[in-house]
C-alpha cells in the first residue's frame, strides 16, 4: 500500500523538463534592454553645456547656418552662460549703518527752552535745532558790558592823569615818583580792561551755547528731549538723571555696511576692495561698494575682526540697521 503511494506522489521525468524555447526569449529581452540602457546613458558633445529655455528657443528660432559665423555666435552665447558668481572671492551678511551718527549734548547745564525739530526730519550744516534758556547767562552778559564800559572810562582817566604829570615834569613841577605813579596807574587800568573784556567774551560765549545748530546735513533719527527738560553734558549716575543729548542726527547718504568677519576668511580680503552690496528686504537691487576699514584689532571671544564697506550711492531703500549681504570681489 505504502509503495502504491508513493508512486502515485512521484513525477514523470517527462514532465519535469522546461521549454528552453522561452527562456531564450527572456535572456534575449533583457540584453537588449540593458545595451539599451547603456547607450543612453552614453555622455555625447555638448552634453556639459547647461542650455537656459530663452537660448533655447532662440536657437530654435534662428536659422540653420555654418561656418565662422555660426561658430562666434555658440561662444558668445557660453561665455554669457558662465556663472554670475565667478568673480566673488566671499559672501557674507552684515548691518547697513549710518557712517557717522552723532548725538547733540549741551555744553553745560541747561533748561530746553524750544526744540524745532521731530524724528525724520532733514537738517542741514548750521541750522538751529535747539534753544536752551539762555536768561542767567543774558544777564552775566549784561554785567559784563557794565564792566567793560567801567574799565574803559579808568583807562581813559589814567591815560589823562599819565600825561599831565608828563607835562608838568618837564617843568620840573612833579617829580619823577609822581611821573611813575601815573604811568603805573595808566597800566594797571589796562589790565583790568583787559580782565572784564575777557569776562564779557566768556558770558557772550555761554549766551552763543544756547543755542544749539546741527553740525552736519543729515536726517533726525532720535529726538531726546522736550521743552521745559533739563539736560546735562554729562550723566551724574542713576537710571533717572537728566538727558545727556538732545537729539541724533546723521547723512542718510553716507552708509556704511559693518561685517564681523570670520578670521579664517581674512586673506580674502584687503582694503579698497570692491564690494557688491544687496540689502537682505530689496534682493534684486544691487550697489557697489569698497572696503573703507579693517579693525586693528581682533575679536577674541568671537574670532571675528570687524569690517566696514562703503557704500557708494546709497539712495531711499537702504535703511540703517537692515541686514544686507556683501558680495567681496576677487
């Protein structure tokens, strides 16, 4: 029974034996496909260059031609596919900032009595911005003049006195003591004229200081103080002391652009060298600029020397304390 069984679940020889007919067939296919593959995959002339759509059409739309011609016209269009980007020996991010930005302080201890300016407006050299009370120092002028007036007169009584005792000396009337009185007089009243002259300039100095002029054309960026506020030259100490300044001003149209440079990129640059200079909010506009200073002296903590790039032409859309990247070129 078992050996009926077992010759049942045995297969025939005949059976067992595949068609080679296709299994040719399969290994032919797959040849073909893969000499296929490779010659595609085969790089050809002209594959390295990197043709733009507007080149392409434009090929295509120009006629078919040969020749020296035809040949000038492929190398001009290769030379403008060539990177933008080959000359730049550097890129990096930094601040745009105002060249020179200068606060406006007191001389002395003062009262604002008008302020005749607001944040954004423009000024130029010379004009008045701030009136400080100027009535103490008005009056030390007053006095001044007083004084001034009242030397003059001694001077001019002992200038009388110096020349009677002259004449009456050569009369032998006055001796040669009263002669030399008279000329010391003379000159002590010269001297105090001298003395209250120099207090007046002294109090017309302190009236002139009241009044307080913009020192370049620039824009204000800060307005300080108000009227009626006490200002100082300098801080006495405190989070609640009086301002030191009353207003910043700066030249909108000298800008600079301040880098913290890596000092491993250091040889890459060198003073005067010419920049290209895209603010990070307006990418597609583009000025030129040249490195105007390079920090003598490094940043340890950071590794980083500071570099500032002049901006040439800078116009409305560069802001100060706005990001912009700085292209150095080679």
């Amino acid at each position: 029974m078992n050996a009926e069984k077992l010759n049942a679940l045995q297969i025939d020889r005949s059976q067992k034996q595949r068609p080679t007919g296709t299994l040719w067939l399969i290994f032919i296919v797959v040849i073909v496909a893969t000499l296929g593959a490779v010659y595609l995959a085969r790089p050809k002339p002209g594959d390295d260059v990197r043709r733009l759509k507007a080149d392409a059409k434009a090929v295509a739309a120009a006629p078919t031609s040969s020749g020296p011609a035809a040949a000038a016209t492929l190398s001009s269009t290769n030379a403008a596919r060539e990177p933008a980007a080959s000359n730049v020996a550097l890129t990096v991010s930094g601040y745009i900032i105002n060249r020179e930005r200068i606060e406006i302080s007191p001389r002395f201890m003062g009262v604002v009595k008008w302020i005749g300016v607001k944040k954004g407006d423009a000024v130029t050299n010379g004009q008045v911005v701030v009136l400080l009370d100027d009535t103490e120092y008005q009056a030390r002028l007053m006095q001044a003049d007083g004084a001034v007036a009242n030397a003059k007169v001694n001077v001019a009584k002992a200038e009388l006195d110096a020349e009677r005792v002259s004449q009456l000396a050569k009369t032998a009337i006055a001796s040669k003591e009263a002669m030399d009185n008279a000329r010391l007089g003379l000159e002590a009243t010269q001297a105090v004229l001298k003395e209250v002259e120099g207090a007046h300039v002294l109090a017309q100095t302190y009236v002139d200081w009241c009044v307080i002029r913009s020192p370049i054309n620039g824009v204000v960026l800060e307005k300080l103080v108000d009227p009626n506020e006490l200002v100082v030259p300098q801080s006495f100490g405190g989070g609640r002391g009086p301002s030191t300044a009353l207003i910043a001003v700066a030249d909108t149209k000298d800008l600079q652009e301040e880098i913290d440079l890596n000092e491993a990129d250091l040889s890459k640059i060198s003073q005067n060298q010419k920049c290209r200079v895209s603010p990070e909010a307006y990418l597609d506009k583009t000025y030129e600029g040249y490195v105007a200073e390079i920090a003598p002296e490094a940043n340890r903590a950071k590794g980083t020397l500071q570099i500032k790039v002049q901006i040439l032409n800078p116009d409305k859309f560069l802001t100060p304390e706005l990001s912009a990247k700085v292209e150095f070129l080679k």
